[in-house]
C-alpha cells in the first residue's frame, strides 16, 4: 500500500488536513492498515522527466567526495512535512551521519543519517536509479531492516523525485528502537518497480441507477463494477468494486474512478473519497462522491486511472549499520505518569511519558482490551509552545493506546523545566442503540422516508429497493448528532446486520450512513439502531502531566 500512501500525502499536503476513517463504521473483515483515504484533490503531484545536466552531474560528483556536504545538501523538508520532529532535529544539527552506500546494476542505494532514540528509529535515504528509471514512481516487493539475530523489523517508507539531483529522496521509519545505546542492524530493499499512470477508458452511464460492470483484463486488474446513488444536497455517490488478476495489485496500485470534464481536465470530488476497503470476497472497494450536475454534464467521460507496472531492477540492495542514540541522547527522558482519565471509559490512565529530541509520546494504558479514546484533535501544551498531536493504535497492541507528537520549536531539555499540560478537543462519543424499531412499510423500488427520534436527536430514514437489495440511508439535521453506526434486524433472537455500503467519517461534519440487506424478498421490516455517535464540538479535556521548574 506503500504508493497509495505516497500519492495521498502528496494530495493531504495541498488539504493541510488528513482525514480519519471511522472503523467503527466497517464490518469486521475490515484491517485498519487496508483502508486508506484520500483528500480531495484527485490529481497526485508527479514528477516531471528526469533531466540530464551537466552541472548536475559535477554536483553529484561533489557530493559523493564530501559524505557530510551530501546530506546537508539535500532539502527534506517537503519530504518531512508530516514528520516535523526530524525536521527539528537535523535543524539542530543532531541525527548520526551514515553516509554508507551499495550499487547494484547502475542503482544505488545510500543512507544518510539516522535518527534512533527511545521513541523510534529513523532512516534518511536516497535512490540512485541511473538508467534504469522506467517510470515517474518507484516502489519495493519489500523494504525493511533486521536486528543482529536476522528478525525483521517492519515499518513504513515514503520517498520523493528530486528532479535537479535525480535521485528518490526518502526515509524509512519503525516503532522498532534499541535495547541499549548502540544496535547492529541490516537494511534492505528488494526489487524495485518503477511505475507510471495507466488508464482504461469505460462507458459508465450516471443516469443508469443500476450496477455497470466493466471488463479491463490488463495491468493485473480484471473486472470493475460501479455503481451510482442520488444523495441530497444535490451530490452522487459511486461504489466501485475492483477485482485482480494480480493480487499483488491491490497492496501496489491506488486504483480510482476519474470523471473528466468536456475540457479533458479531472472533475474533482465533492467530498472526501475512500480507496481500498477490503469487500467480502477480496475485492477493492472505493467510494467518491461528486456534485450530480457536474458528472450529469454534456460530454463528461470516465476512466480507470491506476498505477501500472512499467519496468523492474531486480534484486536486494542491503547495507550494514551500526547504529547510536549518542546522537539524540542529550534532553531524553521517560517518566511514569498513571494519571487516571476520567473522563475516559474503560478505567484509561496517562501511563507514561517518552520525550526525544524529535518526538513526545504519551502511552495511555486501559483495563479493557480496545477502548477509543474520544476526542479528535489533541495538543500539548509545554510552557504555552503547542505542539500538534494525533491518536495512535499500535497493531497487535491491546490494552494500549499512544498519543504522539511531533517536537517542534523546542528542544527535548524545555520539558524537564517547563509545565507540560495535555489538551484534547472535540468529543465524539459512542452509545448503544434502543429497543425501538423502526418500521419500514411498504417496501419497494420507490424512495420512502420516515423520521424517528433516538435520545431527543432527528433521524430521517430513506429506504428503497434496488437490484433485489434493500438499501436503508439515514441522516440528521441535527449537527450535533455523529452519525449510525449500523442497523440490524431480528430474525428470532439473533441479529441480522445490514452490510455498511458507505463508509463514514469519525468526526466529521457528514452524518448520513447506508446500510444494505442483500437478496431483500419482503415488503416490511423492523429494523434497530446498534450503535451511533454524538458531537461535542466545544468540549476541550486539560490534563497537568508535569509541573515546570
């Protein structure tokens, strides 16, 4: 999934905002490390061609006889957007310098300078494709580091086409840190895929309110089927569903639906879309919602934009590191908190806090094994210096939670001497549905609407048949309503669930939900809410972690 990451961090630049699905909306098969969101600009930033120049060439020659220059040279700030706290670091002149490089048929692979402290362990890197370059893209069948015993260490990459220096600038990050103040480790990328832009032309008909079914057979995409939903305020829907040839397609490619204009030029869509949610038999599930009249337009066409293979330098390209936190040692501390949030369910406490020079954790523990912590903006708050935050759930790590923040316009040393106060903004919280059906009655093709009310909040229902298939939409007025979770009906004592066919997000101003009861054969039907979330927009959490000197 690693160049789906990239292109919508290109895209939530431009947004300066990154929206969070909201999982409790999806059924179980859902991962959360499959589901990936986009923001609103569908059209990723891509690298021009590369250049070949000879003063860029002499430079390359000058930064390959002076190691240090090289890696001062570099600008990672666009790269380091959303991981400011690096940013922080090299500014201050701390990282340990690598500068170790391997070259395999024409490409090489050079490591920089890590970042490794209590907190995480970081890689600056960059990639030398010379002439194998095939495509405006680069990614890697696998990319990671091994400890001194060969166990792999995972973690996540992004990389960027400097085009003056033709090189990928990247960096490698990992949870994974040291036991002791050194570590020996192994870092390695594994055949590289250079991709460009493909694309695959379809007939898609908006007015058409049934499923369209398209056959691609090339680029290791098979079939696609799309289909369209009228939504108020004047938007539609389209649900697509992407089959594969090539499995490895849906971890690779960031597959989307593209509605062009009568000038050639993308439509853009009217809220924020969802790429990738895993479907029940394997397949590549997006929504994208537009403005009706803008895709209903004369001369609007449609197309299958994705990322398509273009050439490949196989092979492993691995370097040996001897890693420090000399480095990043200097205004390090951990210190033991287990303060209690009441405020919190599930008996959470602020368990401890992690400071480095480039990041500040705050590791809040919990005696239910998943709790959702509810609030969505959080800051930390050091002496009046606001630094900027998001919750973080670690895979495979239950009774536990992370709040993390990138350190910036401070230095680690500031928070031993100052007050360190934790301020969490906007409530969203989570109930349990009541036992009041709500009665759908006359079931048919025709749009029907009712309006019940749930804990004082208005909800207007819309249900209808399509295809055999009972789809059941609801929506409030009311702003401070979140949004329903999931419905469900009984059949004896058991729950029937309703399959979500849209999916929602925590937290913001949408409230509407679908769900849909496939192979629907009945006329009536009770059906009851399971679980829905309400807004607290002006509520705002102060927690004392520390007092200053």
């Amino acid at each position: 999934m690693e160049r789906i990451e990239n292109n919508l961090k290109e895209q939530m630049k431009a947004e300066k905002t990154a929206p969070y699905p909201d999982f409790d909306r999806m059924w179980s098969s859902i991962q959360q490390d499959e589901l990936r969101v986009a923001a609103r600009d569908a059209a990723a930033l891509r690298p021009r061609k590369r250049k070949q120049i000879a003063i860029v060439a002499g430079i390359s020659v000058a930064l390959m006889a002076t190691p240090v220059y090289a890696a001062l040279s570099y600008d990672w700030s666009s790269l380091l957007s959303y991981r400011a706290g690096i940013t922080n670091a090299l500014e201050q002149g701390l990282g340990q310098t690598i500068e170790q490089s391997v070259t395999k048929d024409g490409v090489t692979l050079t490591v920089h300078t890590a970042f490794i402290d209590d907190n995480r362990t970081f890689l600056l890197y960059s990639l030398d494709p010379g002439s194998s370059r095939m495509g405006e893209q680069a990614g890697f069948d696998h990319i990671g580091m091994k400890d001194h015993m060969g166990n792999p260490i995972e973690g996540n990459y992004s990389h960027q086409w400097n085009e003056e220096l033709g090189v990928f600038q990247g960096y490698f990050e990992t949870d994974w840190v040291a036991d002791g103040k050194t570590a020996d480790v192994e870092f390695s990328l594994d055949n590289i895929r250079f991709t460009g832009d493909g694309m695959h032309s379809i007939s898609f008909d908006p007015n058409n309110p049934n499923t369209q079914e398209f056959q691609v057979q090339k680029d290791g995409i098979g079939s696609m089927t799309l289909q369209s939903f009228d939504q108020s305020g004047g938007n539609m829907l389209l649900k697509s569903a992407i089959t594969f040839t090539d499995p490895e397609m849906r971890h690779r490619s960031w597959v989307r639906i593209q509605a062009l204009n009568d000038k050639n030029e993308p439509i853009k869509e009217a809220e924020t879309p969802v790429f990738g949610t895993p479907g029940a038999s394997g397949e590549y599930l997006s929504q994208q919602i537009f403005k009706s009249n803008s895709i209903r337009a004369q001369g609007v066409q449609f197309q299958l934009a994705y990322d398509r293979t273009l050439g490949t330098a196989e092979g492993t390209w691995s370097l040996n590191l001897a890693l420090s936190k000399k480095q990043l040692e200097n205004g390090s501390f951990k210190e033991t908190l287990n303060i209690p949030l009441d405020q919190v369910p599930g008996g959470t406490k602020i368990h401890e806090m992690i400071v480095t020079p480039t990041q500040v954790r705050l590791i809040l523990t919990h005696k239910e094994k998943y709790t959702r912590v509810p609030y969505m903006d959080y800051q930390l708050d050091v002496g009046g210096t606001l630094l900027n935050g998001g919750i973080w759930y670690k895979s495979g790590s239950s009774n536990q939670t992370e709040l993390r923040f990138e350190m910036t316009g401070l230095d680690a040393a500031s928070l031993t001497k100052q007050p360190v106060s934790l301020i969490a903004k906007h409530r969203v919280d989570e109930f349990a549905g009541d036992k009041n059906p709500i009665k759908l009655t006359g079931i048919s093709a025709e749009h029907q609407s009712l309006t019940t009310t749930i804990a004082g909040y208005p909800i207007t229902w819309t249900y209808y048949m399509k295809e055999n298939h009972l789809y059941v939409e609801s929506l409030s007025s009311d702003p401070a309503f979140g949004g329903i979770n999931q419905t469900y009906y009984l059949d004896g004592k058991d729950r029937s669930y309703g399959m979500p066919a849209m999916i929602g997000m925590l937290g913001n101003e949408n409230n509407k939900h679908m769900d849909v009861y496939e192979n629907f054969d009945q006329t009536e039907l009770d059906i009851y809410i399971s679980n829905y979330t309400t807004h607290n927009r002006n509520d705002a959490l102060r927690v004392p972690l520390k007092a200053g000197q």
